[in-house]
C-alpha cells in the first residue's frame, strides 16, 4: 500500500470521526492521527488532508449537491460522502490527476464502504471532474485572450 493511500485512508477515517461527533472532537481526532503507528510523513500528509477537506467542505459540498441528484448530502452513507468530500477537495486543489484521485477514493469505497459504493462514488467525481476541467478550460482560455 503506497504512503499517499495510507495518509488518505487515515484521513478518511478522521473525517469520518469528526462528521459523526462534529468538530469539538477535533483533538481526539489529532490524537488519533498521531497514534495510528504510521510513520511522521504520512501522519502529517493525513493532517493536512483532514483540514484541508475539513476546510473546504462548503464549496465541495456545494459540488456534491450539484452531481448527487436525488441524494441529499446528509442522507448519504457517511463513508461515501467523506470518501466524496476529500476527493473532491483533493480534485478542487488540482496538484494530483484527475484519475488518479478518482482510483484512490474507489479502492477506499471498495475497502470501507457497501459493494454498491464504488459505482455511485466514481459517478458522482466523475461528473465533478468534468465540471472542474470544464471551467479551468474556459478560465485558461479567458486568460490567454486577455493577454493578446
């Protein structure tokens, strides 16, 4: 198992604490993070997976909201819709591939959630993905026309 995968999985799990007890567990959180017996890169990448999607759980969520038609978010299984919001956190950051962290969150769909979890999860980022290239394409070409 890569480090990434580690640091997602265990960032997953952290996120998947915090949505059920909410945010006052934020320390036992961190503690857990730090006593997972993971080695310190791969405790500080999750760390910085977990506030980063912790952070961005307005503007992921508004994504969500958008692609899960006929889910509401907090009807969704708390796995799955953890599993959706590091991703696309993950996507919105735009430092990894799109596939990539698409692969990522189906082997964890596959390895915490119900066998009906991967289909679902890969439908929604993958309509995500394409909305989030849809607008860096027409942002890139709005920028490369003001400069000519």
């Amino acid at each position: 198992m890569s480090s990434r995968h580690r640091s997602r999985r265990l960032a997953l799990q952290a996120l998947c604490c915090i949505d059920a007890q909410g945010p006052t567990a934020w320390t036992l959180i961190e503690n857990f993070i730090h006593d997972s017996r993971e080695n310190a890169a791969i405790v500080e990448d999750a760390t910085r997976m977990l506030k980063d999607a912790f952070d961005d759980r307005p503007q992921s969520d508004e994504l969500l909201s958008r692609h899960a038609r006929r889910w509401e978010l907090p009807r969704l299984a708390l796995v799955d819709r953890n599993i959706l919001r590091l991703a696309v956190c993950e996507l919105r950051k735009g430092q990894t591939p799109f596939k990539v962290v698409i692969s990522e969150s189906l082997r964890l769909a596959r390895e915490f959630s119900t066998a009906e979890s991967p289909r679902f999860v890969n439908g929604i980022l993958d309509a995500v993905a394409k909305e989030l290239q849809r607008n860096n394409a027409h942002r890139t070409s709005n920028t490369d026309g003001k400069n000519e």
